[in-house]
C-alpha cells in the first residue's frame, strides 16, 4: 500500500478523507498487528495454526461450561464492531450460538441514554433523530466535538467545514462545553458549561420558551403527549434559579432560548458529553424535549429520522409498547438491565466476586475495556482471574493480554467493506460495496470466527463444526428478521456477509423488494457503482418511525420525569473543586490507533489540560508531572497549562495508558499516556439507563515529585 487518498467521485465523500482513513495503509502494514492466533501458556505466546487455536478453545471453554454452566460465560462488544464488514453482522452469532444470554458492551459508556429516552420518546432505541445540519439555521451543538469526531449519531462529509457554511449562510453555530474545542473555536457562541449540568440549563431553556410564548408545535401539533407536564416540570428552572449552577449566566441562558424561538430552522444536538454525564438521560431527553417544543421534528434544518438505502436490523426488530427496564437484575450490584444490558462498570465485580453465577470465561470481540470501561483498575485485575479469555482481536494489546487465545481479524483492506450503521445517522440515501484491496489468503475472515467460537462455546467439538451449515442458518435467521424467508429467494452471494447485506438492500426503502419495487436496488446493482449511489434525501415520515404505545410522541414518560428529583437534590450541593473530562483528537480513535506512527507523529496529546487558575492554586507548571486521584484511583499525566478549560475542569483523553508488561505496540508504548478510565468510579452513573459518567468526576491533582 503506498497511498491512500479520498475518492472525489464518490457520491457522498467528495473526497474528504481523516486522517485515520490516510492512514489505513501503515494500519495494514503495521508488523505489531497480529496476522495468526496466539496461544498464551502463562507470560510466553504462542502463535500457533488456526485449527490449533479453536482446539484451545473448545479445552479452555468446555469445562467452564461443563462445571459451572453457561451463567459463567459471558462477552463484551467493542465500539469496532459496529464498523466492520464482518463484525457487525456476525458477532452476535457467539453468544446466539453459545446460549450466552448477558452481554456487555462500549454501548453503556457511550449513547445509552439516547438509546433509552428515543425508546421512551419515539418507541425505538435507535429511533434517533439527527441534525439536518445542511440547512439549518441555528446549530446548538452540546457535548459534542465534530471538529476531533467529524460527528457521532451524525454521518456527514466534512461537518467541521458544514459549520463555517452554515455561518457563511447567515446562519449561527453556538457550542455548549466546558472545554473551547476546535468546534468552539469555529462557533459564533461558546458557551463554558459546568460539566454534568446541561439538564438545568435546558430546563431553563424549556421555561422561558415557555414564559415567553416561544413553544410551537408546528406540524407535530395532535401529534405530542405530555407537553403540558414537561412545561410544568419545567417552571422551577429559571435562568436565575440555574445559572449559578451551571457557570453560564441567566443572561446567556435567555437569550438562546429566544434565539431558538426567533430562528427559522433552529436544530439542538446533543452528543457523548450529553450522555456520559452524571444526568445523561435528563440532559439528552431535553435536546429531545426543546427539539419538539419548537415543531422541529422532522422539519427542513431540523431533526430528521433518516431512510437509509440499508435497512438496519434494529428497525425491523422494534416492537410497539412502552419500555420496560429492569427485568433482571446483576449478582453483585443489584443493578437494573436497561434495554437489555447493564452498566459496563459492573463487568469487574461479576468476575472478582465469588457466588453462585459468578462470570468465569469471557470473549471479547474488538474491544479494550481496560482502557476504555470504567474502574478500570479492578477490570484489568479481574481479566487475570478469569478461567478462560479468548479475544477475538487484531492487536496483543492492554486487554488481550489477558487472554489465553487471540484469534485476529483480518485488516480493512483485506476485506470488503459495506457500511450498515452510518447510514441511519445520515442526511442522504447512499448505497455503497468496496471490494477488498489484498487477498487475505487462507486465512479465515471474522465471520468464520464468529460462527466457529459460537458452536464452540455452544458444546461443539472444534473439529467437528460446519462453519458453511452454521452459517446457512445464521442466514436464514438475519433474513427473517427482515421479513424475509431466505430459503424461498435466491441469492448466488455465497457464504458470509454479502447475501445478508443483499437482504439488507433490497428490504429497505430503495430496495426492489424482490420484486415488489422494480427498478429498486440489489447488492449486485449497488456494485455496479463502485462511487457509490446517491439515492436522495434520507428522511422518514414521522408515521413510518413511531412505535410508542399511543402511536405519539410521549413526551413526558414517567422514569424520566421522577429522576428530576434527583437533579434538584444534587443542584443543592455545592459543585467539587475540581473535575475531570474526557477529550478526543481528530488523530486518535478511541484507543487502538496509537500504534500507527503517522497518527502519533506531533505534539504529546495525552495531557492533563489544567486552567493557569487551578495550575496556580496547586503549584502546577506546564510540562510537569502530576498525580491526578479520584474516589477509585490515581494516575500520573503531564500537565499542560491551558485556558481551553473553564475553571474547576480539567481534561485527560481516555484510551492512553499503554506500554504495559505484555502488550505488544511497540509505537504506542512509546507515548503511553496515562488510563484516565482508573479515574472513573463504579458507581459514577446516569442512572435512569445506567451509562457510565465518565465526565465530571471529582479529582485532586497535585505536583508529582517521584521520578
Ligand atoms: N473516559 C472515557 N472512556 C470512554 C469514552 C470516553 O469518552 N471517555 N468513550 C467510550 C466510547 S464512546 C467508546 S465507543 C468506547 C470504546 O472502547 P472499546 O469499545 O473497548 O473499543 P476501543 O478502545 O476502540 O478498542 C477497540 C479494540 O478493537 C480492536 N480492533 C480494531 N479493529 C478491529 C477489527 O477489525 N477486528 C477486531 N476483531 N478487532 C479490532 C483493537 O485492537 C482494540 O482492542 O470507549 C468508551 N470509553
Ligand atoms: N478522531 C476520532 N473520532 C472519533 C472517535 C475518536 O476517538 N477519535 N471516537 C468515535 C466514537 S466511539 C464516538 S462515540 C464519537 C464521539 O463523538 P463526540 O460526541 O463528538 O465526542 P467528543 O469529541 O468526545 O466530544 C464530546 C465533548 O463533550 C464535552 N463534554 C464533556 N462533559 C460535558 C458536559 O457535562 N456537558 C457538555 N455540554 N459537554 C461536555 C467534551 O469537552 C467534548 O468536547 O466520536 C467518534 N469519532
Ligand atoms: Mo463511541
């Protein structure tokens, strides 16, 4: 690989590329990524024959099972997964072919409050609304960064240059975060909120749109239930009464209110800072709430239920009826499942807590959790407890380490590519199949894996499974869920993802429905065009996306409204002195690209961010060492001196930490960083959906006098 540039033809990209995309190509070429399976006999790895390897672990998986059931299995999902051409259709055939009930995933420190109030809201957790940035007129971005995301829950081309049109057009960008970011930066408007405190402000925003006569539903009028409870809960929070605490004055606060109110195409988004905050669920439901207030639901520059070309199972899947939580409960904690998992935070404790059920063998597929999860400290001492880790993984990492079977994907360019999830957070119906770059030889692509751990897990012996009969069925099975019988349809896609991705194209709103929409699309059609298709707007109709109950809008559901209580109790204490927040850089993904050198070249990105006030307070100098301590535990980070935070905040990224004993990234360890997620305590939750707050948490940080 020599180059990897932008497609300038392509329908939807127009050639805009970031730089990890530029990057793909020392990403294949990294000699640190793994290409076979390893085998670990206690420190010392063996790289071993793929048969070798599945014979692991059908020895290290089938007495676990056998000894304590399959309660003492579990799995965790990475953020990887929802990206990959394999992964994201075929790692659910572990647990499903395992008999593995209860799973874990990046999802509980990520969107889960979004995914738990669209539930309540519109009747689907994935029923999310995005911004129609492309025409709005008014662009409230909270706790999101375009500018180091290009966008989350949003898939557009060049965001960060959308929001310098926007303003071109005349129209205004006003940013809400405790930290001036790059989006900031490019703003008309930044406005320095204390962390954890955006539900108060948007309550104060929902009154005076209320005061003031602001609240139009516009086209949603009859269409919205619970508007006059919402106002009602509302009428408490004025501007005066919050802006003491959230750090931004009544003064602020009103105007973007009436600036919601007098804009014609006004649009709130809420993101990451929104949901992984201690009132995640209160604070993104009232993105939601001030969305639907101003009529802008579905509305031109609104927020817009997408359409896309591929339909995502998620939608088939959804069932009319109000959301239920709850339904089991874990071990140790006690902790409520919400839409079927429970908080990441929880996973160490399963593991490290002897009892009946207690977790005994784990599979992780393309995550690192002990970088990425909360409390992280107790999670990377737990792995090592575990009787049986198979890691289904491209790199000896952080994590991995603590397997005892790695079982490595292969590279993105050895694969094809075709995109599900994005496409449900976008703007435009695109339709688009790459083929692989590099033949990956003999070498098994992640599905095969998936459906062998599966059987294996399930009581298979590893000689005896039938990857191609499993996989017939798994077939079968994704079809129905799109209503369709694959066994009556004809498809010469052959195993693996491609006949799935077929059923997904052809099911969705430009699909030919086998037969019932001529002229529609096919996966043989979409890769007639290897620029893509560009199949027009993505929008749904309000009527095609709910699934409440009533068949409306239900605005005011009662889990929401009851942990208002819990707001008002804490808007009573007084705020820590000092907290903590995450960060991300265009140049990083979360925490498996710091081996890529042209990722890492520059400036150290891994710094604690201190305001020259609180670095004063403490006798912090720019560059030094610092201990940074919280409840659950304590790193060491070089500071560095920044009025890019507001007072009482500091930022540290997550996703460093890297260089430990036995891990194998030879670029990253270079540049280790400190694991900002030892700093995140177990119990720091949303707790309506149980999301990690990994944002806002107190610390102290004092100069580091030890070497
Ligand atoms: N403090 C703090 N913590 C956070 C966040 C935060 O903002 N602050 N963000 C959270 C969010 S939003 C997320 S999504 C999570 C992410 O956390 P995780 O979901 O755990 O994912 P990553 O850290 O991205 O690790 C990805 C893993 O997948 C592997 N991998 C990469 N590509 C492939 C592939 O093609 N196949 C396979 N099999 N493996 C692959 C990598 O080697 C790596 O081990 O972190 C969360 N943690
Ligand atoms: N380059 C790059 N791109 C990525 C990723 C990456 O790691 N690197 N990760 C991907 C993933 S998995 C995800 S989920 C998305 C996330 O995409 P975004 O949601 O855009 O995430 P961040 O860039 O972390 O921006 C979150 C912002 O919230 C702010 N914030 C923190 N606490 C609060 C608070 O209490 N209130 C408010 N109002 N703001 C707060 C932070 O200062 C930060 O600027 O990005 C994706 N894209
Ligand atoms: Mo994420």
């Amino acid at each position: 690989m020599v180059r990897v540039r932008g497609d300038r033809d392509d329908v939807w990209s127009r050639g805009y590329l970031c730089p990890k995309g530029a990057a793909l190509g020392q990403l294949h070429h990294d000699p640190d990524r793994l290409r076979a399976p390893l085998v670990r006999d206690g420190s010392d790895w063996r790289e071993v024959s793929w048969p070798e390897a599945f014979q692991r672990c059908e020895e290290l998986l089938h007495p676990v099972v056998a000894e304590h059931g399959i309660e003492a299995v579990t799995a965790y999902m990475g953020n990887p997964n929802v990206h990959s051409y394999s992964l994201s259709r075929y790692s659910g055939a572990v647990p499903a072919l395992g008999g593995v009930t209860r799973i874990w995933s990046a999802g509980t420190v990520d969107q889960w409050p979004k995914n738990l109030v669209c539930a309540q809201l519109y009747g689907g957790a994935w029923s999310i609304p995005i911004p129609d940035v492309a025409n709005t007129d008014l662009f409230v971005v909270m706790g999101a960064n375009p500018h180091a995301s290009n966008g989350s829950i949003l898939a557009y081309p060049d965001l960060v240059g959308e929001l310098d049109r926007i303003r071109a057009r005349g129209g205004r960008v006003v940013v809400v975060d405790p930290r001036r970011t790059g989006t900031a930066e490019r703003a008309d408007e930044w406005l320095p909120i204390v962390p954890g405190t955006d539900a108060a402000l948007l309550l104060a925003v929902v009154h005076v749109l209320d005061a003031e006569g602001l609240v139009d539903l516009g086209p949603l009028a009859g269409r919205v239930r619970g508007v006059d409870e919402v106002l009602e809960a509302a009428r408490p929070y004025s501007p005066d009464s919050v802006a003491g605490w959230c750090g931004v004055s009544a003064e602020r606060i009103t105007a973007l209110a009436r600036q919601l109110g007098a804009a014609e195409r006004p649009v709130v988004y809420g993101r990451i800072g929104l949901c992984t905050q201690e009132f995640g669920t209160l604070a993104s439901w009232l993105v939601e709430v001030v969305n639907v207030l101003l009529g802008r639901l579905g509305a031109v520059g609104g927020a817009l239920f997408p359409r896309p070309a591929i339909a995502p199972i998620s939608s088939t899947a959804r069932r009319r009826g109000p959301v239920r939580t709850g339904r089991w409960r874990t071990r140790v904690r006690g902790a409520p499942e919400v839409l079927g998992q429970a908080p990441l935070s929880c996973l160490a404790e399963e593991i490290d807590t002897p009892g009946d059920g207690q977790v005994r063998a784990l599979v992780t597929i393309a995550g690192n959790p002990v970088l990425s999860a909360p409390d992280a400290g107790r999670l990377d001492a737990a792995l090592a407890q575990l009787d049986a880790m198979i890691s289904i993984d491209n790199y000896l990492n952080e994590t991995t380490r603590h397997a005892h079977v790695i079982l490595p994907g292969l590279s993105p360019l050895e694969q094809p590519h075709c995109d599900e999830a994005i496409w449900s957070f976008a703007l435009r119906a695109v339709a688009r199949w790459s083929p692989a770059v590099f033949d990956p030889g003999e070498r098994p692509h992640e599905w095969e894996i998936c459906l062998r751990l599966g059987a294996i897990l399930g009581g298979m012996p590893a000689d005896a499974v039938d990857v191609e009969a499993l996989d017939d069925e798994w077939y079968l099975a994704r079809a129905a869920r799109h209503g369709v019988d694959g066994a009556a349809v004809e498809s010469h896609h052959g195993n693996g993802p491609d006949r799935i991705v077929d059923v997904a194209f052809r099911t969705s709103a430009f699909g030919d429905g086998y037969g019932a929409r001529p002229g529609g699309i096919t996966l043989d059609e979409v890769r007639r065009h290897p620029h893509g298709l560009d199949l027009g707007p993505s929008s749904a109709d309000l009527d095609d996306v709910l699934r409440t109950a009533s068949g409306d809008i239900e605005l005011a559901h009662p889990d929401i409204l009851v942990d208002l209580d819990r707001l008002r109790a804490r808007m009573a204490e007084p705020h820590p002195p000092l907290v903590l927040i995450g960060r991300r850089h265009v140049r990083s993904n979360n925490s498996w690209m710091h081996n890529v050198p042209a990722l890492v070249r520059g400036r150290d990105r891994s710094t604690l961010l201190v305001h020259p006030t609180d670095a004063a307070t403490h006798g912090i100098v720019d560059g030094a060492r610092v201990r940074v301590t919280s409840a659950a535990g304590s790193v060491v980070a070089v500071a560095e001196i920044s009025d890019e935070v507001r007072p009482g905040v500091v930022s540290l990224p997550h996703g460093f930490g890297h260089g430990v004993p036995g891990t194998r990234t030879r670029v990253a360890a270079e540049r280790p960083g400190a694991n900002a997620n030892v700093l995140v305590p177990a119990g720091a939750l949303d707790v309506p959906s149980g999301n990690a707050s990994v944002n806002g948490v107190p610390v102290e940080v004092r100069p580091c006098h030890v070497p």
